[in-house]
C-alpha cells in the first residue's frame, strides 16, 4: 500500500488497512483470519479501533454484535 495514509502506522496497522482495501469490507474475524500469525480477537479488535480513530477506517454496518470495517477513502 503506497497511498499517503501509509505514513505513521504500525507494521499490523497497514497488514490491517491492506486486508481492507483487498476485501473491501471485512469483520474484525475477517481479518483476523486474513492476518500471518493473528493476534487475539481483543487486540483485533483494539487495532481496528486505533485505526477508526485515525479516521482511516469506518464502521460500515452493524449486525447484531458485528462491526463490519471499510477504509475511510
């Protein structure tokens, strides 16, 4: 991912933005099954709340108890 967002985050922050970008819309299990080596669903969970606050992503919809995450742009 070479976009200009790229700047100032994590090594798992832009393994997460580009699970994103290639699935379009995905649930914190979603990328969890999409990461090498997945952190717990928790720390899942907090990555993409990190990244929610950064406005690089936002909650699509939500679906009972699921989150579904898009990117932001």
């Amino acid at each position: 991912m070479d976009a200009p967002m790229d700047k100032g985050l994590s090594r798992r922050e832009r393994q997460v933005m580009d699970i994103l970008f290639r699935l379009g819309q995905a649930s914190a299990q979603d990328v969890m099954d999409a990461l090498p080596d997945p952190p717990s669903y928790s720390a899942t969970r907090a990555l993409l709340s990190t990244l929610e606050q950064k406005k690089l992503i936002v909650v699509h919809s939500k679906d009972s108890r699921k989150y579904i995450y898009k990117p932001a742009i």
